[in-house]
C-alpha cells in the first residue's frame, strides 16, 4: 500500500502530466470464476444535494472523491511548446477563480464540512522536505482525524523529475486516501505492498474498528484512481493492476473512487469491468472512434506534445477502422474478463457529469459537460444507499465551466454512503467437510505416487558391475547406461507424466463446481494457482 500517515500526529488530459507510474506485481494465478455473479437488485439510492454532510447515519460507510486540480497545472508554461497547453488554459475561468490560495481555502473549508469515513483525492500537489522527500500538505494534515495513504517516495520524485522537465516546476503531484480513523483500521495482518504505490493508483486496506458503528465491514481494498488521460488500453491495465493488488491484499471486496477519464458508456472497455451486457456494434464504433479521437488531439504522459505526435487516430469521416474496431473488441474482452479472473464483482455509483468545460479542441463555448469521477464497488459487502447530485443539479455551473466561485476545482466532487456488511463465508460445517475432501484428495494422490515409485523401483534394472581387470581404464572412460537401463527411463518419465496429468485433471475436476466462498476456503488452505497443476500448496504469507 502506500505510505499511511496519522494526520492527527504529524478533464481528462491533466492526469497524463501525473506520469501514471505503476510497478505491481502479480502475485501468481488465484482461481477464477467462468461467469459474472448477478447480484440482486438493490433499492433505488436516494439522491442527496451535493455538499450534504456525510455523517448522518453512524452505521453508514461514506465515501467521497475529488480532483484537486493541483496548483501546478493552472496555465503552466509548457516547455515542449514554449506555450500553456489548451487544456490547462481554462479560457472560461476568471484569474480569480485560479487562485491558488482561494482555491485551497474553500478546498479544506469543504473537507471539514463533509466528514466522509474515506476521502480518496486525486491532484494532490504533495510538499517537499529539506531532505528531499515528499509528504501530504500542510493544509491537508489540518483535517483531523484522518489518516493518509499517500504514494511510494520513488514515484513521487519521479513524477516531480518529469514535472521539473515538462513544467520547469519540480512537484510532485498524485492520489491519496484518507480515512477516519476512530472508525476504520488497517487490519494486522495486511501485508503490504513491497515497492509501494503509485502516484496514480493509491491504496488502504481497510476495516471496521471494533467497537464502532463501521464493526460489520471486513477488510476491503479502497482506491484513490487518476486513470490515463489518453489511452484506453492503459487504463484497463491500471485497473487490472488495482483488482490484482486487492487480491494480493487478501480480500475480494474492494472501492475505486476518482478521475478514471471515461464516461463508462456502454461500448467503452473500463465499462465493461461494471457489465457484462454485451454492447451493440454502434456502441462500440462510437466509443473506439471516442477513444481515438481524444488520443489525437490531446496530450499523453510521454513527454511528447500532442501536436508532435503520430497518432492512430480515426479516419476523416470519424469512424474507426475495421483493424482499429478489432484490437478495441480485444480489448473489451480482456476488461470483461478481468472481474472473473480475479473473483471480484463491481457496481458503479450512478453519478452524474461532474466536468464542464469548453469541447475537446475549441477555444471558445459553449461549455460541455463529461462524467469522469466515477465509483465502481462490490454490492456483496457494501450496498449503496444515498449519493450526492452532480451538474445535472447546477445549471449555472454546467453553463460557466469549472472551476468557478462556487466550486474551487474544474471537477465536482463526488460522494455516496453505503449500507456495510460482513464479507460472506462458508458455515464451519461445511468448511470443514470440504478440507476433509480436499485432505482426502491428497491422501489419494500421495498414495498414488508412492504406489508407483514402488513399483519402478522394482523393475528398475541392476546396475552392470564394473570389470575388476582394467579398472583404472573403465575409470577414466564414461560408460553410457544399457540399452534395459535407457528403456526403463524412459518408461519411468512417460508413466510419472501420465500419472502426474491425470491428477492434475482431479485437481481441476475437484475446483469445477465450488463456488465463491468454497473457492476462498481453498485458497486460505494455500490451494490455488499452482496447485492445480503440480499438487503443491504455495507457501503461506508471512
């Protein structure tokens, strides 16, 4: 995870400037599952005024997300260009609507007024120390009660080296999460991340504290994401790469919350981690050339313009072609599997536009609105009940662009609360019965191969004595194995292969009809990825 620290002690194109350095490791195959669970439907949310406070109900998990828009990416001059980028211009906003001190004021006075349980923040312009190191602003560390996930140090300074060449301004800037702590804890046994998190995929494991209303929720992976600006394709892998860190964690119940630059439409491929409807051909055709055309008119995280760049963009009459339709078909499939593979379900939070600005490429009006910040959830263990409204809800906002007087960033926040309850599990009774077939399982495998080296062992062919006359001689000279000798090997590999096969087929015929929480069990037992094939239990986490 990244960096915890207790608070109490101590449009899209802007996320390309954050680097979105990621470096996790899988951590081997766990089981998957061959189709989507459907969850019941839950009752309609009610929908509450943006800005309502989020501590009403105490037995309620609340969660909140919001772009910062970091001070650094308000018309910088970009040294690529010798000029302010079109999408840090905000030709909309007035110079005082800009500034920075205004901005950060209304910024804290708004996180003081929601009491969100988990404050996950994207743009985050982190402080460097004399040493060189980088920590959470000094205005963020007035929130009290909160304790922060912020990035790994490495990531950090090399976003604020790219910063230092791109922007002649060396900060670092990324995600992070806060979280109450009189009501959420990390659990004991978390084990953490070996290289940390980066700058734009920030994570806590977290639980319930005890003795608070929040006892009931079990250990769940929350996410601060800021999703590439303008490739689709990175931004399946972030969030391949965040389903793979909440396993790695131990735990199948997770919360994304932030910037993911999509609107999650039908057709898009981060949609397809939230549904496996499969969309219509327009749907598709529509969000591929969507995608293509935002990767050519915008700037990316290579460092090079937009405008210096060639790029697969769509064709002149706007529509993608059938090669570019085919590798976005691929990559909707590998997104529409990637929930299955790692046994982890997710609902998306209905929020609304929450950007509005001049449209992509114009430098004059009227605005547009884009529904960017999303939060995508497991309904198993945390149910949606209330969430904020967005643009639909402020026509002046959605007319006058962002940020303006009222809202201190060029996004709106997003926020819901959620109904918590503990992560399902298998009954004893049951758990127990299935380690007994899974001991017994072994037993007759174990069996099985002691039986056959037995077996070999006595039709293995006795060695050939080595002539006492000439000794020396026969020494010095490597002598091959018989021709009884070689043949028994090769009848020795060819039977272990096929006795070796054939309980792999046990292993996997045993596996083909549990479910979910008969999968867990299996996997607590250290049964999982390998297993399967060899029969060895992997080594359990220290």
């Amino acid at each position: 995870m990244g960096r915890c620290r207790s608070l109490s002690c101590a449009f899209r194109t802007r996320a390309c400037l954050l680097g979105g350095i990621f470096a996790w490791a899988s951590r081997g195959p766990l089981f998957s599952l061959p189709r989507r669970i459907h969850m019941e439907r839950s009752p309609e949310p009610r929908r509450l005024p943006r800005g309502s406070p989020l501590d009403a109900e105490p037995s309620c998990l609340s969660v909140l997300s919001y772009n910062l828009l970091a001070p650094a990416f308000v018309r910088p001059i970009d040294l690529r260009t010798g000029a302010v980028q079109p999408f840090a211009a905000f030709e909309w906003a007035s110079a005082e609507d800009l500034e920075w001190e205004l901005r950060r004021k209304r910024l804290l006075k708004q996180l003081e007024g929601w009491h969100a349980d988990v404050v996950c923040l994207q743009e985050v312009q982190f402080e460097a120390s004399p040493d060189g190191s980088f920590a959470l602003p000094v205005w963020l560390q007035g929130l009290g009660n909160y304790t922060a996930c912020i990035p790994a140090e490495k990531y950090l300074t090399l976003i604020a080296e790219r910063n230092e060449r791109v922007l002649a301004n060396k900060v670092a800037i990324g995600c992070a999460v806060l979280f109450r702590s009189d009501r959420l804890m990390q659990p004991s046994d978390t084990e953490s991340s070996g290289s940390g998190d980066p700058n734009t995929l920030v994570s806590a494991c977290l639980q319930g504290c005890p003795e608070s209303p929040l006892a009931a929720l079990g250990k769940t992976a929350f996410f601060s994401v800021h999703l590439d600006a303008q490739s689709e394709e990175k931004r399946v892998d972030q969030l391949r790469k965040c389903l793979e860190k909440a396993r790695a964690l131990g735990t199948r119940q997770v919360l994304f919350a932030g910037d993911l630059n999509t609107e999650c439409r039908p057709g898009s491929c981060i949609a397809a981690f939230i549904s496996d409807e499969m969309p219509s051909e327009e749907e598709m055709a529509r969000e591929c050339a969507s995608a293509l055309r935002i990767a050519g008119s915008e700037d990316g995280d290579d460092e090079t313009p937009a405008e210096s760049k060639e790029t697969q963009t769509a064709g002149e009459t706007g529509e993608p072609s059938p090669e570019q339709l085919e590798q976005w078909r691929l990559l909707w499939q590998k997104a529409a599997k990637s929930p299955a593979e790692h046994r982890i379900n997710l609902s998306r939070v209905p929020t609304g536009a929450t950007r509005s600005a001049y449209d992509h490429g114009k430098t004059e009006g009227p605005c547009v609105t884009w529904k960017l910040d999303h939060i995508l959830h497991s309904p198993e263990t945390i149910q949606l009940r209330q969430l904020w409204t967005t643009l639909e809800e402020d026509e002046a906002a959605s007319a006058s662009g962002l940020p303006n007087g009222e809202n201190p960033s060029d996004h709106l926040p997003v926020a819901a609360i959620f109904q918590v309850s503990p992560p399902p599990a298998l009954d004893e009774d049951a758990r127990r019965a299935l380690l007994s077939r899974l001991g017994d399982l072994e037993a007759l495998h174990a069996a099985e191969l002691s039986g056959l080296e037995e077996e070999l062992a006595k039709l293995e062919p006795a060695a050939e004595a080595v002539p006492e006359a000439g000794y020396a001689k026969a020494k010095s000279k490597k002598k091959g194995d018989s021709p009884e000798m070689i043949a028994f090997k090769q009848e020795k590999r060819r039977r272990q292969k096929e006795l070796k096969g054939r309980q792999a087929v046990d292993r996997q015929e045993f596996v083909r009809g549990l479910g979910d929480l008969e999968l867990d069990v299996m996997e607590a037992a250290n049964c999982s990825g390998d297993w399967l094939e060899t029969g060895a239990r992997s080594k359990p986490k220290r």
